[in-house]
C-alpha cells in the first residue's frame, strides 16, 4: 500500500473571502438555531424567498451573505 490517500479536490477552492462568508454564515445558523440538523437543513436547502441555497448565496457574494443573515436574523426573532 503507497499510504498516499490525499482526496481529490471537486470543483474549485474558495478564495479568502468566500471561505471567510462561509465560516460566518455556518456560525451563525448554528448559534441560532441551536440544533446542528437544523441549522444544515437551512444552509443546503432551497430558500425561495432568499431565491437559493443560503449557503451558496453567501458564499457568493457580501450582498447574498447579508441576505442570509436576515433570514436568520428573524429565524432568531421567532
């Protein structure tokens, strides 16, 4: 066995800032929504009102992680 099991990488690697919008928007779901299933489901599933995936759409851009944290923002105020 070569003991070489380096994983391939699949699609492209996040520039600084999109891992940095990551990082913050998975903070906050989870702080939030207390339950980590609860804060994955939000982050993957479709959002119609926020017109994609949450964690895409701040990953995408500062205008799409602020859209995201609105939603969670009033997730919180609930």
């Amino acid at each position: 066995m070569s003991g070489n099991f380096r994983r391939k990488a699949i699609g492209r690697q996040l520039t600084s800032e999109e891992a940095t919008r990551q990082g913050r928007v998975s903070r906050l779901a989870f702080e939030a929504m207390k339950e980590p299933g609860a804060a994955v489901a939000f982050l993957n599933a479709e959002d119609s009102a926020l017109g994609g995936r949450p964690i895409d759409l701040a990953v995408a851009s500062a205008e799409g992680l602020l859209s995201v944290e609105q939603a969670i923002a009033t997730y919180q105020a609930r």
